[in-house]
C-alpha cells in the first residue's frame, strides 16, 4: 500500500470529520488540521504520503502550503479542495505542485478515483527511484542461442511465462538464470507491472529483512524515514530473488509466510500489508542437498519448486558458442569505440573445444578483454583472448552439479563405459574446488579481487578459502604482493 498515512486539513467541522470516516473506512491512517499552524507541526513529528487542503483557512491560504512542502525532502501529494473553485485557481494550483484539484461536495466515488490515482502515482514513482539506481549491466539481453537444449529452455518459458506459478530457476553460475527470470517477465501478464530484483548474496544479513519488507521511520539506528521494502515495490508485478540459497533460516522463515499469504509486516511495524506479486528464484546450488543439510527450510523449498527451471552449462550447448562470441564481440566493440574485423578460425575452434566453468558470463569476459586489448581493424586470435595462458584443468575435473553424467569428467565428450576411472583417480569436490580456486588465481597473476569475480563469489569467501588452504600447508605464492596487485587494479567504474 504506497499510501498509508494522510492528513485532512479542514477548518469545517462537518466536512472534516465526514472525510476522516471515509478515509478511515478504507484502512488509511488518518491525522486532521485546522490551521496551516497544526499542518506544520503534524509534517515535523511523522512522514505523510497525502494531504487533502482547503484552499481558505483561519491563519492563511492552501495554496502556501504547498510552496512551502516544494522544499521538503520527503514531500507528500496534495489534494486541493475547494467550494469556490475557478479554472485559474485550478491552474495555480497544479502550476504549485498540486496531485489533484476537487470541487466540494464530491462523491465518493470521486474520492476513490483520487486516492487510486495517488496510489499508482506513488508506487510508479518509489519504482523509478529504484530503478534508477540499478547498474546498467548486459542483464537485459536476450537470451541467444540455437540449440535444441536453448530451444526447448524457451519453450518452457513460453509455457510458464503465462502462468503466475512460483518459479525456482536453477543452474551452474553465469549460465543465464537471471535472463531466463526477465524472459519469463517479458512474455507474462505482468509485463506492464514492475520488475524488482533482489541479489540475496550481495546484501549484509542484518539488513536483508529491511531490503525484503521495508522498515519503519525509528526502526532501528538510520532508519530516519519510512521505506518501502522490494516486495512492496514489486506490487502487481514480479519479484526475482536471485541466489536465494544464501538468506538466513530466521529471513527463510518470514519469506515462507509471505509465499503462502501474500502478506507482510515491516521491520518495526505493526500493520499487516497485502501484496501481488510473482516469484522468481534463481540458485547455483542444488536445494534438495541444502535442504537435506538443514541449511535451507524443506517448507520453503516446496514453496518455491512449484515450477522447476534447470538451465544448461555453456558446454552443454557448445554449438551455440559461434553465435554468443559473434553477439558479445558486436556489443563490446560498440561499448568500447572498437573496430573489429572478426575471430580468426583457429581462435573461434580454440573457444568451442573449452569447457568454460564460467559458462556464458566466462566467454563475454574472456571477448570483452580481447577487444579491449586488441587495435582498431584487427583480427582477435588466441593471444588476446589468452587461451595459450589458460591453465590446464586436467580429464578429471568435475564440471559442476548441473553437467549431466555422460559430460562429467572428460571435457565434454562421453567416456566409454569400459574405461571408468577406478575411485582411486576420482579427485573430492573439495580438491577439484581448491584446484580451480588456485587456478583463477593464477590466471589473473595473484589479483582476488579479479579472481573472486571470474569465479562469480565473494572477495570475502575467497579470502576465507585461501586461508583455509594456507593451514593445510598449500604455498600460496607471496601473499602481500598479491594484495598489492589486488589495490593496484581498481575495478571497474573506478578507473
């Protein structure tokens, strides 16, 4: 509900108390005044999100008022009313900020049209102001391919899309989950509504409550004004929870009421609010085993796997690379003021034959730096996107939990049956991660920070897995030089 709190500024004793019942009745908190005086200090003690004014007051003009709200930084919406109303005040009004203009007596269905219309106003508005500050990264592209796996992930979407079903989309990292969420936005009836996505992983625990359901003005130290949560702003559109595998049990817990009944409370707030909205999840991890080691509620995960979407590793689709290079070097070629003639033969097959454990989001990397490092009219071939450099993974490697078995171990292409590898040749999952871990780590010539965003986790997990591997006696190389290469390198947007 964008609008929740209104003051009725009215000196007649009838009108006003008719318009605080009515207000009232429609579950709005309401405050009134007599004065623009009493006006001043109701705006000083609370934020307001509505105001419905008399244009002739004891101590001075409606019309004062709203000059004077023009130079607050929460200002709420104005409703002027009148018994006396002229087309020139009418235009003075707007002209001053005014939302809307009503000639008493009005309906109350006149009224309604009103408060419906601020309602709209001010969620469209609160949207704006969030999308705004969102990055402008390439997660608004199509999702691009010509595979039969990519085909028949599109179909899915078309079938989904239509629906309003919960929808889990599950997938190793940089595959294209949060692509797939904005397809299935683009192609539902809500697609004229809000899109409000949440990265879970990114935001620190003690404020993920407040980002999921808005806080209240003294909730806790810097809440100084009243804010509305994500799924607020989602409201009559769809909410995409991205790597939700990664809230806490007690933001699982409030979640799992939200999914059932569609309703929510703000931290340090009191009043039950009722939303619509689509989930979308997305998660590299696979919930049936966080579930089965009490990391993640089973209640939630039934939930949210109402409509399971697995998307394909890029080396499930290998076919489909010919296309994405050609796409990402026509974007970052433009992004980059960059002419480019093209992939030589030889560097495109080299692309093919990888396995890309950064699936899609690895590939648009490994381009992007090669038309940063290559010149004007030149060919790309395999000394600018680095294959050369590339450390050697080995046959065992595991590929990652989404690969299906006849891929795993042997870069793609299927072992013969007769020639399994005994148990002794099968490396741990905790051996293959630190293998890949120390080989990001090489590649990017000891920089975390740039090895942290290869392998698509946090510089602060990073560190943690580093120090875990130093007390098990693995030599990490000169420590202090990788942090000094680590501040050497800004990231991007700091350049």
């Amino acid at each position: 509900m964008p609008i929740e709190k209104i003051i009725v500024v009215e000196d007649e004793l009838i009108v006003r108390k008719s318009l605080e019942q009515q207000l009232r009745q429609r579950r709005y908190d309401v405050a009134s005044a007599e004065t623009l005086a009493a006006t001043h200090e109701l705006l000083g003690r609370d934020t307001w999100d509505l105001l419905f004014v008399d244009v002739r007051l004891p101590d001075g003009e409606g019309t004062e008022l709203l000059q004077q709200l023009q130079s607050r930084p929460q200002r709420p919406l104005v409703v002027i009313t009148t018994g006396f109303g002229s087309v020139q005040s009418a235009v003075e009004c707007m002209r001053n900020g005014a939302f809307d203009y009503l000639l008493k007596p009005y309906s109350p269905e006149q009224l309604d049209v009103t408060l419906r219309k601020a309602e709209q106003y001010t969620q469209l508005l609160k949207v704006s102001q969030h999308l705004s500050h969102e990055s402008d990264d390439d997660s608004s592209h199509e999702l691009l391919g010509r595979s039969e796996p990519i085909e028949t992930l599109r179909q899915l979407i078309r079938k989904v899309a239509r629906t309003n079903a919960t929808v889990l989309i599950q997938g190793e990292s940089g595959t294209g989950k949060e692509l797939v969420a904005r397809a299935l936005y683009r192609q539902s009836p809500r697609a004229n509504a809000p899109f409000i996505k949440v990265n879970c992983a990114a935001i620190p625990e003690n404020l993920i409550e407040s980002e999921f359901f808005g806080h209240e003005k003294g909730a806790f130290t810097g809440a100084l004004n009243k804010r509305e949560g994500r799924f607020e702003l989602a409201h009559g559109g769809t909410i995409l929870l991205d790597e939700i595998s990664e809230i806490s049990p007690s933001v699982q817990a409030k979640l799992l009421r939200v999914l059932q009944e569609r309703e929510l409370e703000r931290v340090g707030g009191n009043r039950t609010i009722r939303v619509d909205v689509r989930v979308v999840a997305t998660t590299n991890r696979h919930l049936k085993d966080c579930v089965d080691r009490k990391e993640f509620r089973q209640d939630l995960f039934f939930r949210l796997n109402v409509v399971p979407i697995c998307v394909p590793p890029l080396r499930e689709h290998r076919e489909d690379i010919p296309l994405l290079a050609e796409q990402f070097l026509l974007r970052y070629a433009r992004k980059h003021g960059v002419r480019i003639q093209g992939l030589a033969p030889r560097c495109l097959e080299a692309l093919a034959q990888q396995d890309w454990p950064g699936n899609v989001r690895e590939l648009q990397n490994v381009l992007e730096r090669a038309v940063i490092l290559s010149g004007d009219g030149d060919t790309i071939d395999l000394d600018q996107v680095g294959l050369a450099r590339w450390p050697s993974l080995g046959p065992n490697l595991n590929l990652g939990p989404w690969a299906s078995p006849a891929l795993q171990g042997n870069g793609g292409t299927p072992p013969p049956a007769a020639k399994t590898a005994p148990p002794s040749d099968v490396l741990s999952l905790a051996e293959v991660e630190k293998r890949h871990i120390l080989a990001a780590l090489a590649q990017t010539g000891g920089n975390r920070t740039h090895a942290a965003r290869l392998l698509d986790i946090s510089i602060r997990t990073l560190r943690n897995k580093l120090n875990e591997y130093k007390t098990q006696g693995v030599d990490l190389g000169d420590a202090p030089a990788a942090e000094e290469a680590e501040d050497a390198c800004p990231t991007p947007g700091q350049a």
